[in-house]
C-alpha cells in the first residue's frame, strides 16, 4: 500500500527545462557549441556538470576543470536571473489539484530533485512548505538515474521505499525510482520510455488513479 509520494520538480512541478534550455544556449552559443532542443532533452534530471559534459561532446576544444567551472557558472547565473520571472502562475495546469488530493488522502509527500535551486524554485512558486520532505542536489553526490535522492527523501518521511512512488518526466528519474524499487510514475517527456510503471497525460489521471 503506497504512503507516499515523490515529485520531482523541474518538467512536473514546474517548467523551468525552458529556463535551463534558455540558460544553456546562452553559454553555448557564447563558446561557439552547437546545441539544441533535442540535445537539451538529454539534461532532463541529470547534474549541472553532467549537462556540461554532455554539450561539451560537441565542441573539439577540451576543457580544463576551472573552465568548466566557468562555464557552469555563467549558465547559472543566465539561469537564476531568468527564474526570477517565476512565480504561482507557473505551476503546471492540474498540480495544485493532485497536490490537495494527496494531502486529503494522507499521503506523506516530498520533493526529489536535482538542483542545486530546487528551494528557491519552490519558495518562487509558493510551495515551500507544501511538502514533508525536501531533497535536492545539495544533498547527494550522485544525481538521477543513481537511487540516491529517493532514498534520501523515503528515509526523510521515515517510509520504506517500496511505499513511495515517483512522478518523473526524465528518463534518468525514472531509472532512478526502479533502482530505489518505488513505484515509477512517467509524466509528459518520461512516457516514451517503456520502464516506467505506470503512465500518465496529466496530474488528473493520477486522481483517477487512486480513486479507483
Ligand atoms: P541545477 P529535476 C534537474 O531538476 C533538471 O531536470 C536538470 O536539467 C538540471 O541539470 C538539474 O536539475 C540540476 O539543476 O543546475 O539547478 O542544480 O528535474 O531533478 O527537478
Ligand atoms: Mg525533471
């Protein structure tokens, strides 16, 4: 029996993969790197040094560790200006609803993500306190597909993982939420890969879900 759920943030909670997009051409198209959507679609979930080096396979030129520093830098800094546009009214159509229901139900709830600005996110948005556990890419070494940020956020919630699910729209998310052995949720981009547990269009459908 499920007693909670783990949302990650960036593409399910809110869309800030744009920002990130906007973020990273900004660098790349400032060293000369060819980059695009597709290739964006790559970062979904991972690390800010694991996005770099995916982009940097498209450049000869190899770069030191300081340089690579500066170049994560700069995209983050591009990145925190563009997510001071953020506010409620990016919240994607449906969470609010899904959000109330869980609580309604009793679920415990928490967020598992990435970033390194996942609370700054959240606190733009008006969720910061709208979960029981909040773990995040200051908090782990290893990022998604690794099982780590789950984990960290089950055991926050003091709730085994086999009672969690993950609602991911990364490909990476979602292994990661097998390798915790939950219960894995794909939203939006995730639903191309076959791995995952069960699929959803939208928030709505997860409603459904668990009022059957
Ligand atoms: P930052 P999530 C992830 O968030 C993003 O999907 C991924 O594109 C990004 O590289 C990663 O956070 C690190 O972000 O540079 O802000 O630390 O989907 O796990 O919520
Ligand atoms: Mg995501």
């Amino acid at each position: 029996m499920l007693k909670a759920i783990i949302f990650d943030l960036d593409g399910v909670i809110v869309s800030t993969d744009n920002y990130h997009y906007r973020a990273w051409k900004m660098m790349a198209d400032k060293e000369g790197i060819y980059f695009d959507r597709e290739i964006n679609n790559r970062l979904r979930g991972v690390s800010r040094l694991e996005s770099l080096e995916i982009i940097l396979e498209c450049s000869p030129k190899n770069y030191s560790e300081s340089e690579k520093q500066n170049l994560m830098e700069y995209k983050n800094q591009v990145y925190l200006n563009l997510l001071d546009e953020l506010s409620e009214k990016d919240i994607l159509p449906g969470i609010l609803d899904l959000l109330n229901f869980l609580k309604e139900k009793k679920y415990l709830m928490a967020i598992g993500s990435s970033s390194k600005n996942a609370k700054k996110i959240l606190k733009q948005i008006g969720l910061l306190n709208s979960f029981d556990a909040i773990v995040d890419g200051n908090d782990i070494d290893r990022s998604k597909p690794a099982p780590d940020v789950f984990l960290i956020a089950a055991n926050k919630m003091n709730i085994e993982p086999s009672k969690c699910a993950v609602i991911e729209d990364a490909f990476a998310g979602i292994k990661a939420a097998k390798a915790a052995g939950m219960l894995a949720i794909a939203i939006h981009n995730a639903v191309k890969y076959q791995d995952a547990d069960l699929f959803i269009e939208e928030p709505n459908d997860l409603i459904q879900y668990f009022n059957k």
